[in-house]
C-alpha cells in the first residue's frame, strides 16, 4: 500500500475503476479541462478556502 504523507488519516481504497474513454466521462459530468500556459493567475485561488487542487504546483514556473 502506497502512504500518502500529506494525508492526516489512513485512508484505504473501496474500489478501482478503469476508465477508457476519459474525455466522455469529462463531458457527461460537465468537467472542463484547459490546458494553460501560465498558471500564475491562478494562484489566488489556494489562497482562499475554496477548495482546489493542484498536483506539483511548487514546480510551475513563478509559482
């Protein structure tokens, strides 16, 4: 079992799902996805208590 070290608690998997078709499971929950050049615009958002999520945002350029 992988250990996520940001986690407070344990948490273990109920289940995997394997999805084939990523670009139709986006557009029948309505999730759109962009691809940006710059992600500094978007910084102001993690910090509020909206909840976002960014994976190795610490890598982004001027982040």
């Amino acid at each position: 079992m992988e250990i996520d070290t940001n986690a407070k608690t344990e948490v273990m998997p109920i289940g995997l799902d394997t999805l084939t078709q990523l670009p139709k499971e986006h557009q029948k929950r309505h999730i759109e996805v962009r691809a940006l050049d710059n992600l500094l615009p978007l910084k102001s958002v993690w910090q509020t208590s909206l909840h976002a999520s960014g994976i190795r945002l610490r890598n982004a350029q001027k982040w």
